[in-house]
C-alpha cells in the first residue's frame, strides 16, 4: 500500500494535481481506501489527447460529392429494397445515442423522456421507435437496437422502456449499454471532485459509442455476429428517420464504409458539422472549430454547403479496425459542478472541460463516406434547448408543419 501510494504521489506530483489529495487527512479508513483506488483509475493519456489532439491537424478541405435528395427519390424503389433486404438477413443494427447530459434543455432525466406533445404524450423515445418500428414491419423482421446510455441515466432508460412497452418494438430485440466516463477538470486542467471521495465525472462523448458497446460485451457471443452495419443517430432530432431502408440501401449499394446523412447548411453560420474532405479523406468539421478557422483564414469554405445531422451508417468490419484511441479528444467548456469545502458548488458560468470523443470524428477514419442528402423541412427538428434555436418550440413547429398532432 506504502509503495502504491508513493507511486500514487509521484503520479500526482508529475501531473500537476495534488490539489486533489488535500483533504486526504480528514478521510476516514474506508473513504481513504475508495478514493485513492478512484485517484489510481485515473487515466491522464487520455486527458492529454485532449490538449494535444488538434494541435498539429492539417486543414486542406475541399468539396465531397453528395448523394442528393433528387437522386434518391429518382432511385426510391431500388434503395428501399436493399435497405429492407439488408435488415432482413440482421445485417443492420440501430444505436440510439442516449448517454448525453442534455444540460441545454435542463432536464433532469435522460433525452429521450422528455414529451414534446401538448395534448398527448411524445416522449422523444417514441419518435424512434415509431420508425423502427416501421421498419422491421417494411422488413417483415425485428433488427437489434442498442440504446447508448449513461451511467446515471441508464436505469431510468430501461424502466421507462419498459413501462411504455417499448412503444410496441419487440423487446427481446432492445439491449441498453452504459457508455464510459471521462474525468472533468477547471480550465487549468485540473480535475474536479464532485464528492469528498470522488471525482467529478462526465460521459466521454458519442464517439464512445463502439468503444462502449465492445467493453459492455453485448457484442461478444454469437448472437450478433450477422450485424455489419450500425445506424448511429442522435437521440435529440424527432423528425430523422431512424433505420430508414433508402439511407441503408443507398449507402451499402455504394460500396463506402459509412453513410451520413446531410443537409444543406441554413446559412453559413449554422451551428452543424460541416462535411468536405480534409486532405482528400472525407471529414466532418465541428462548427466551433469552423470558426476559429474562418477567423484565422486558415481554410476556404467555398462550395462545401452541407452539413452532418448524426446519423450514421458505419461498417462493422472499419470500426473494429478503428481504435478508440486514434480519436481525438475534444474539450468541451461546460458548467461542471464540483465538490469544495465540505460542499457542492453549482457554477452559473462555464467553469471547466469535459473530454469528449465524437462521432463526427470517426467519418475521418472511414476510407469513404456517403453524403446522403435528406431534406430539412423532412428530418432535421433537434432539441437541445427549451427555446429558440434548436429547441422544443421550433421542433412543435416542424412536427406540426410536418402533420403532427401535437
Ligand atoms: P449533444 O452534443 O447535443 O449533447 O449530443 P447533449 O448531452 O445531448 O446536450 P448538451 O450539450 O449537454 O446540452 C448529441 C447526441 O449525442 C448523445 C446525446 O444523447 C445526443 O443524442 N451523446 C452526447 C451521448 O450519447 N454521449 C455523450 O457523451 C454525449
């Protein structure tokens, strides 16, 4: 124990973070023993990767060729019928990315449970399902979806898909899995408490998400080594269409390694990845990092006028040859609340990071990549905030112009 907590120390030391062990003294036997075992977890490469990752990134972008919309309707028949054969034969699986904090919307139970309807219950999670359900029924076949959850959202998630019946999906086809944490720090890069004996934590991004699935080993027995593709989508857009045959159809019958599905940027400005190619290898741009390099001049942007809305199709067989750690580490400014004499301090402003892998990311590490166009108006209402842009409000909105009853 002396010689653990002497390299303990020095690992402290090395990495600037004693700040963490001074109220080592006034923990008791057992709080000590918690606490250090939480101190010895602690992985600091990965901290690192988030100084580091887009230090030396090389920005020579150019325009990506999209599969547009007009293309797709011209070719609708022959798309659905791949998409719905290739769910047929279980060659595709659903991955509802359910593990964010959501703290714009100010919710405090995971996404997905947040009802969107004003005469009725919508919960987001119905949106979803409703399409899945769909089409397994096109497909006349159940297809594995996994839910992507966090830790302290994941019981809520299964209880509350289990209380709704899982709106009608079979649930012998509906597996939960609890994506990783990652460490939060100050702006110094100092790490956080958010207990006498713990550290202040956060998911670690949705580019986590295969990392995740593998380590939960829900994808170790035979069960599900017919899946080869996943359709990764973001839990907060209610008007996408998750496992959509076209999209699945139009991205296996090109041959790439992945899919996103795209629409054309609003204006310049609009908070979405931007999708092009980065030295010839197709890539997604964040819009915070487009910003900074607009403002230096450091790319040019002309005829690249499309945008990401996460949702995905990734080859199984890429992924696996893709490890976690060649993904960047994005650091995010995000209110963190954290632990300090004896209390928890909830900040008002931004106070800290958290570390957060992407999913965008990974379209980089693809050798191909299918710009599927799919309109606004048809599938892209996000909720992230309670109002404004992007909110519940503007996504009523879009439900109701689409032919919702709300
Ligand atoms: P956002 O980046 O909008 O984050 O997630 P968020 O946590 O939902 O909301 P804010 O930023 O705190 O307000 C986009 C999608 O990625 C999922 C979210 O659940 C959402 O579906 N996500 C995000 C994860 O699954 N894990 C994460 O660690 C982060």
């Amino acid at each position: 124990m002396i010689c653990n907590w002497q390299t303990l120390y020095s690992r402290l030391e090395r990495e600037g973070q004693t700040h963490l062990i001074r109220h080592l003294e006034t923990l008791s036997g057992t709080e000590k023993e918690t606490f250090l075992s939480a101190l010895a977890g602690i992985d600091f490469s990965y901290l690192k990767r988030g100084e580091t990752s887009f230090q030396n990134r090389v920005y020579e972008i150019s325009p990506i060729d999209i599969f547009t919309a007009e293309k797709a309707d011209a070719r609708r028949t022959e798309l659905d019928a791949a998409g719905l054969d290739a769910v047929r034969s279980g060659k595709v699986a659903a991955v509802l990315l359910c593990g964010g904090q959501g703290t714009r919307l100010g919710f405090d139970h995971p996404k997905g449970m947040y009802d969107i309807g004003l005469t009725r219950p919508l919960p987001i999670f119905g949106f979803h399902f409703a399409c899945l359900c769909e089409t397994a029924r096109r497909a006349g076949a159940w297809f594995p979806v996994f839910v992507m959850t966090s830790r302290a959202g994941d019981a809520q998630v299964r209880e509350f898909l289990a209380s709704r019946r899982y709106f009608g999906y079979d649930s012998r086809y509906v597996r939960t899995y609890v994506q990783d944490m990652a460490p939060a720090t100050d702006f110094d890069g100092r790490l956080l408490l958010s207990g006498k004996t713990s550290l202040a934590m956060s998911p670690n991004g949705n580019g986590g998400w295969f990392s995740s699935l593998v380590l939960s080993g829900l994808l170790s027995g035979a069960q599900y080594d017919g899946v080869e593709w996943f359709n990764v989508v973001s839990i907060d857009n209610v008007l996408q269409k998750t496992a959509d045959p076209s999209f699945i159809g139009a991205t296996l019958l090109s041959g790439a390694d992945c899919g996103a599905k795209v629409i054309r940027k609003a204006s310049p400005d609009e908070r979405i990845g931007l999708i092009c190619r980065n030295e010839g290898h197709p890539a997604v741009i964040e819009y915070y990092e487009l910003d900074r390099l607009l403002k230096e001049s450091a790319v040019c942007t002309d005829g690249i006028e499309y945008g990401v809305i996460l949702n995905y199709l990734f080859r199984r067989e890429r992924m696996e040859r893709t490890p976690e750690g060649e993904l960047p580490v994005h650091r995010v400014r995000k209110k963190i609340p954290y632990y300090c004499d004896g209390r928890t301090v909830f900040p008002e402003q931004e106070n800290g990071y958290k570390y957060e892998m992407l999913a965008t990311d990974l379209v980089e590490r693809m050798d191909s990549c299918l710009p599927y166009e799919v309109r606004r108006a048809e599938e892209f209402a996000p909720v992230k905030n309670r109002h404004g842009v992007d909110s519940v409000d503007s996504a009523r909105e879009m439900l109701s112009a689409a032919g919702y009853v709300l």
